[in-house]
C-alpha cells in the first residue's frame, strides 16, 4: 500500500494526537509478535501494540498486518484487498485510541464509527454481507 494512502485511512480514523507506525509482516513474524504481544500462536491480519504510557499522552502504538492473511480474508470474503486493508487499518488506529468491542453495546458503537469512516473514505460498508457488498460495488 503507499504510504500517503495508509496515512490517509489513518488520519480519517483519528481522534487524537497520535504517532502510530505500520507495520507489514509476513506469516512468520506476524505470528512471532502475536505470541510475544497476545500469547496466541497465530498470525493474525492486524495487531495493534499501544505504548502510551497514561490517558495525557499521545496515542502511541503499532499496527502491524500479515499480508499474507490479510490477502486470504480478502480473498476468503469476496472483497477488494484495499478495502480489506483500509478496514483493517481502521479498526487498528480505532483500538489504539480506545476503542473495543468486548460486548455488544461497544462492538456496535465501533462498527458505527469503521463504517462512516470507511464511507467517507469511499468504500462499502465492511461489515455488510458478502452479496449486499458485490450489488453496491
């Protein structure tokens, strides 16, 4: 992905100061800082490490993505890979700013928020089933 797209998805998807790095892995790595960061030994499509040390400070933290799977969950869901990207790039920078989905008031509140961010940046909402998604695109 370039850079000036990442940022962009990034700074459509912050509510706060922030210094975020993104990082692209692949299998192998993603699922070393998985197991170092999580204790799951996976590689997951997106982590996110937040270094922020209290509420005061900038959000600080890592997004890291395993191309490899993020390309299979595209290719698995039937979606163009930057939306997958964008999407995930989202949800990653909304978790770092706080934002979770533990239960279902908080999982729909942020679904809300990726989805008006993804429209705004042009694509579907991600969170539409598979053939709602191919009509609208």
């Amino acid at each position: 992905m370039p850079r000036a797209t990442v940022a962009g998805w990034i700074k459509a998807s912050l509510f706060a100061d922030a210094e975020l790095t993104v990082r692209f892995v692949d299998t192998e790595e993603g699922r070393t800082l998985n197991r170092s960061y999580r204790q799951k030994d996976y590689a997951t499509q997106c982590a996110d490490v937040c270094v922020a040390e209290s509420e005061d400070d900038p959000v600080t933290g890592d997004l890291i993505l395993c191309c490899p799977v993020v390309e299979r969950e595209a290719r698995e869901q039937n979606k163009p890979l930057a939306a997958h990207y964008a999407h995930l790039i989202v949800h990653g920078t909304l978790h770092a700013q706080g934002y979770d989905h533990e239960d279902s008031e908080e999982a729909e509140e942020m679904e809300s928020i990726e989805t008006g961010i993804m429209q705004t940046l042009g694509f579907t909402d991600p969170y539409l089933p598979v053939a709602a998604r191919l009509s609208r695109d």
